[in-house]
C-alpha cells in the first residue's frame, strides 16, 4: 500500500513541482513525498575548529566577512614531488531526529488465516537534499559538501552513505540539489548525521552559503502516455 501511496502522490504533485523548482538544479519531474525530516543549516551544531570564521544569518551557514579558509601543503611523490595547498572547511553537523512510517494493517482474507498487523519502520529515504548557494559554481574557489552519515551505537563507527558536491554544479544561484543513496535505515540499532563542509580560498569569490539539508523519499515521475 505505501508503494501505491508514492506512485499516487507523485503522479498527482508532478504539475506542482515543475513550477516550484524550475529555477533549482532538481531533475525535471521530481518528486519527493513525506514523512521526511528537515534542517535548516543555521540550526546545526558548528565544529570548534570553526571558530570566529563562521556566521548564522537567519538559515544560512555561510563565513563571516572578509573570512577564507585556512590551509596548509600537503607533499605527495609520483614521479616528482608536487606540493598542494589543502583548505580546512568551516563545518556543522545535524543530527537527524528519527522519523518513522506507518505501516497499515492488511486484514486477512477469505479463507486466510492471518492478515498482516500495523507496524511502524524506519523511513526509507533514499536522496539527501542540500539547500545551498556557491557563487563560482564549477570553480574550486568555493564549495558547499554535505555528507550524510550513519554511527553505530554498538561500536561508534561511523559509514558516509552519500555525498553531495557543490563543485559538480555550474548554478550559481541559491537552489537545491540532490544526491540519491540507497540505505535501510535503522534507528534502533544507529544514529544519523548531516555534516555540512563551506570552502572559501579567497575573497575574490563570494562566500558559499548553505541553508537547509533534508531527507526524503524521491525520484522522478514517470510519463504516462
């Protein structure tokens, strides 16, 4: 029945989406539906080593006036010694609050035994969905990353499930973009996370900006002739 519930609710919300997300690097006919969970950047937990680069502005993550990213030089041996520069990010985590489906009831029938109980699970999100603004686009001289993250209660370790780039982009206007994953999530047994990494080299390019993250259950629609 779920699976009829998302066939349906995409089918009808297609006409919807196409207006809303035209401007947005989202795929044409896309689609996502609930239960999903939300955050908007500015309400994440930023990581010490941030510092005072960093500021919130309503939703925004995005640096603080004239700040850049710190760097160092990293040394690798191929056949010569090349020598890189290597540019810390300014960083927030968002802890995803656990989000479950309900699962109805499927009442037996004639002649059956047992019918199926209603049951609640995990929700099966398969695409992290960055809200976010890089002002270079395809450039290197900013950069929005989010990577989703699963953490082990047991063992304390930790497994990247997607990772979204704002670099793979040439939209230099605030919009969404996607990163499609495929996961079954269990919050009995794990606990999840948003990091969300900004890049700035220089003041020569505006500062990058995130301003919401989410999960949710979403593809394109299909055409129906």
């Amino acid at each position: 029945m779920k699976t009829l519930r998302n066939s349906l609710m995409a089918l009808l919300a297609t006409g919807t989406i196409l207006t809303a997300t035209s401007a947005s690097a989202l795929p044409q006919d896309w689609w996502d539906d609930l239960p999903a969970w939300t955050a908007t950047a500015s309400s994440c937990s930023v990581d010490e080593s941030s510092g005072s680069k960093y500021e919130f502005s309503g939703t925004q993550f995005r640096y603080l006036g004239g700040n850049v990213s710190d760097y160092g030089l990293n040394a690798s041996r191929n056949s010569n010694i090349s020598i890189t520069p290597t540019y810390k990010p300014i960083t927030v985590r968002c802890n995803v609050t656990p989000v479950y489906d309900y699962v109805p009831a499927i009442p037996a029938a004639p002649g059956d035994l047992f019918g199926t109980p209603a049951s609640w699970k995990s929700a099966d999100w398969n695409t992290l969905i960055v809200g976010y603004k890089d002002a270079d686009g395809i450039s290197t001289n900013a950069q929005v990353s989010a990577s989703l993250r699963k953490v082990s209660r047991a063992t304390l370790g930790e497994t990247t499930l997607a990772t979204f780039n704002s670099n793979l982009s040439a939209n230099t206007a605030a919009n969404e973009d996607i990163k499609q994953f495929t996961h079954t999530f269990d919050f009995k047994n794990n606990d999840y996370y948003v990091e969300i990494n900004l890049i700035r080299k220089n003041t020569t390019v505006a500062t990058p900006v995130a301003y919401s993250v989410r999960l949710a259950k979403g593809g394109v629609a299909a055409i129906i002739h």
